[in-house]
C-alpha cells in the first residue's frame, strides 16, 4: 500500500514524527552521521549543553503545539 504525504502539514508532520523516531534511537544508543539532538537543538535555540532528555521533552511538546501524535 502506497502512502503519499503532498500537504505542507502532513509534511512538517511525518519531518517531526522521523526526528523524534532519530531522538529516540539516538538515547538508546545509535549513532548517526549527524547528531540528531545538535540538530534540534540549534532548532529550537536550546542551548549546547542541554541534556538530551530535556531536549527530548522540547520535541515533544513542539509536536504537541502542532497537533502531530506520537506515542
């Protein structure tokens, strides 16, 4: 079955669900080529030193503000 996101809000919605499936990953343990927690925390102007559960809940509560679910 073939699944086709073409609105600029369920982009932005499937862009934010694959960052917080990479955080998640990333706190288990996996390695990417670019740090997925530097990436959001220059995105949401945390700063550098924010531990990464913190940054977690930030991404979290971002998806809540728009409305995206997650689990």
């Amino acid at each position: 079955m073939t699944v086709v996101i073409d609105t600029p809000d369920g982009i932005e919605a499937f862009r934010m669900l694959s960052i917080y499936g990479r955080l998640k990953l990333e706190m288990k343990g996996l390695r990417f080529r670019i740090n997925t927690f530097s990436a959001v925390r220059r995105e949401l102007n945390l700063p550098p030193r924010t531990p990464r559960a913190k940054v977690l809940a930030a991404w979290e509560a971002k998806m809540t503000e728009k409305g995206v679910k997650f689990s």
